[in-house]
C-alpha cells in the first residue's frame, strides 16, 4: 500500500481555482489536503495529461495495488484451506 493520492485534476485556471476553494475549505475542516501545481504536480503523478494544470494531495489517503493485492488474497485463501 502507497499513501498519498490526488484527485479532482483540473484542467483549466477556472477550475484550478475552484478546486483551491475547495482544498482551502477542507484544511480548514482539518483534512490534510493541499493542492498540487506544475512540477510538483508531474513529479507525483507522472502520468498525467499535459492539460491537467492542478490536482488535490491527500497525503494521508491510501491506496493499493490490485493485483498484489488479489495475490495478496489468493495466498491467503490457500493457506486457509479454500
């Protein structure tokens, strides 16, 4: 399992500023959020389009692979007698 995600990509300024609206209200409420831009945006999420301008961090989310995790499963499963 990796922590942090992002989410919400935005792809124009207008919606990279809602989206600061929107990650300004949920740290205030005491989320961890904060939003990427740039190069710090490419440089956590590599893969994203060229028109993605900003994004919101959630450092502290999770999240996992699924294969390794179905493998995960599998194993377990088997050394449970299913």
């Amino acid at each position: 399992m990796s922590r942090g995600c992002t989410d919400r990509p935005a792809a124009t300024e207008a919606e990279a500023s809602a989206l600061a609206r929107q990650v300004a209200w949920q740290s205030a409420r005491g989320l961890a959020v904060r939003t990427l831009e740039g190069a710090a945006l490419r440089a956590f999420e590599p893969a994203l389009s060229s028109g993605v301008v900003a994004a919101a961090l959630y450092p502290d989310d999770g999240r996992i692979d699924p294969p390794h995790y179905l493998r995960a499963l599998r194993i377990a499963a088997e050394r449970s007698g299913a």
